[in-house]
C-alpha cells in the first residue's frame, strides 16, 4: 500500500499546456553586442583558418627536417670511402639517431592533429584504469 501511494504522489505534472488559458511565451531573442558578433567572427575564422595553418605547420617542419638531412648531415659528417663502418661510426648512429627523432616528431605531430580534445584514454580501456578511480 505504501508504494502505491507514494507513486499517486509522484504522478507526472503537464508542463507543456498553458495554465488557466495563459499562452505559451517564449523569451525574445536579445540583440547581439558587438562583443557576441566579434566572437562569432572569430570562431568562423579560425575555424576555416585551421587547416591552412596545420597545412603550413607541416610544410615548415618537412623543410626543416630536408634540410637536416642535406646540409647539416653531409657538413658535419662526411661519409668516408673505403673506410667501412668501423670509419664510418658517427656518421651511422648520428643517421639512426636522427631518423628516430624524426620518426617521434613527425609522429607527434600527426597526434596532436588527429587526437580530439579531451580524449586522453582513446585506445585504453577504463576498466583497465583503475588507479585513476581511486
């Protein structure tokens, strides 16, 4: 019995249908500042302006890293003929040291394009995150 009444107490209210014959009003629409219109500007700029600047932001880093590889590399180190490797050592692990760093950078990068805000724990289950929950 005492959850039948408790349900008749909790009984749904309309409120969607006028009261005593009153119309339904909405609040009109305030006019916007010039701060509310500078706003709007900005995000519909920068909204088109993004990929032009993730664009260029590519470009320069893939300009940089050509000219590590075809200035800086063969200034400083020079491959020496009919030395082998063992003449060679610097040249070689300053190489595979350097494509490392580029590999990490440019993958970096594209993360950082590609990653959602707010989205940290893409690709790792919540469940297994435990220690953030305690």
């Amino acid at each position: 019995m005492a959850s039948s009444a408790s349900t008749a107490a909790f009984a749904a209210v309309p409120t969607s249908d006028p009261a005593d014959n009153q119309p339904i009003t909405t609040k009109p629409r305030r006019k916007l500042t010039l701060s509310d219109k500078i706003e709007i500007l900005i995000d519909r700029t920068s909204s088109k302006l993004g990929p032009i600047l993730i664009t260029i932001a590519f470009l320069l880093l893939s300009l940089t890293i050509s000219c590590y590889f075809t200035v800086y590399i063969p200034f400083h180190y020079q491959w020496n003929e009919g030395e082998g490797f063992q003449g060679n050592t610097g040249y070689i692990v300053t190489m595979v040291w350097s494509l490392y760093l580029v590999w990490g950078i440019v993958a970096n990068y594209y993360y950082a394009v590609t990653t959602s805000p707010g989205s940290v724990l893409d690709g790792l289950a919540a469940e297994n995150v435990r220690y953030l929950n305690a």
